[in-house]
C-alpha cells in the first residue's frame, strides 16, 4: 500500500517519509527475525523505487542510510540461504516470493532481489557500499 501511495501521490509521503525510513531501519537493524528484516527491507527498496520518492522527497543522506544499512543485511542473509548445490542455486532467477519464505533458500532469492532493486534505484550510495562488500566476499576463506 505504500508502493501505491508513492506511485500516486508522493507528497503525501513527504511529512512521513523521514520517520518511515528510519522505522524500517530500526527493524531491519535490530530485529532478530530475518522475515522482519527483509519485510523492512522491501519497504524500503519499494519506496526508492518509485522516480518521484527518490528524485523529489528522498535526502541524499536518507538513500545513504538505506544503502549502508539494508545492503550489509541484505548481503548477509543471502550468504546464509545459499544451497550446497551452488549449481542449481545460481541457475535459479532472483524473484519477489509474495507467500513468504518456505525455507533459507527463499529468503537469500528474496534479499538477491532486494540487492538488486537497491544497485539500480539507489545508484552511487549504494554502489558505494556493495563494491566493499563484494570484495571482503571474495577475501573471505568462507565464502569461497
């Protein structure tokens, strides 16, 4: 319902927008449920989705918050949910799963697709952030 109330009339979202950001933070920061962390995520990747939000009503520091916050999330539960069968895995397309999340694996597809729609509606601050975290990926013993 916020994805349509931005679509139509983002400025209402304007007297909102700032506490409703870092709402969805504070849960997806401090909450020790990953379904909760992903549902504030995709608050967020659907507010920043929207042209209007993000060229009108979103500060530049905002999407910066965003982007250092949900990335690292994001990231991490991706690297949870990744199946032994990296094969079958990899081949799979990243997808929104609207009936929530049967097991670990779903949850990593459903953040992958978050990731993405963060690196092409945030642009450079979430650039910023992902580069990082993509190169301590490749450094890790672990992830390899």
């Amino acid at each position: 319902h916020l994805s349509h109330a931005a679509v139509t009339c983002p400025s209402l979202l304007v007297a909102v927008l700032e506490s409703l950001v870092t709402t969805c933070l504070e849960l997806a920061k401090q909450s020790s449920c990953d379904s909760v962390k992903l549902a504030a995520s995709q608050v967020l990747a659907s507010l920043v989705s929207v042209g209007d939000v993000k060229r009108r009503i979103l500060p530049a520091t905002l999407a910066s918050s965003i982007a250092t916050t949900a990335l690292p999330i994001c990231a991490q539960l991706m690297a949870e949910g990744i199946d032994d069968d990296v094969d079958e895995w990899a081949a799979e397309p990243a997808s929104l799963v609207q009936d929530g999340m049967e097991d670990d694996n779903d949850q990593a597809m459903f953040a992958d697709s978050l990731v993405e729609s963060f690196l092409q509606h945030l642009g450079a601050p979430a650039l910023t952030v992902a580069v990082p975290l993509v190169q301590r990926l490749l450094e890790s013993e672990d992830w390899r």
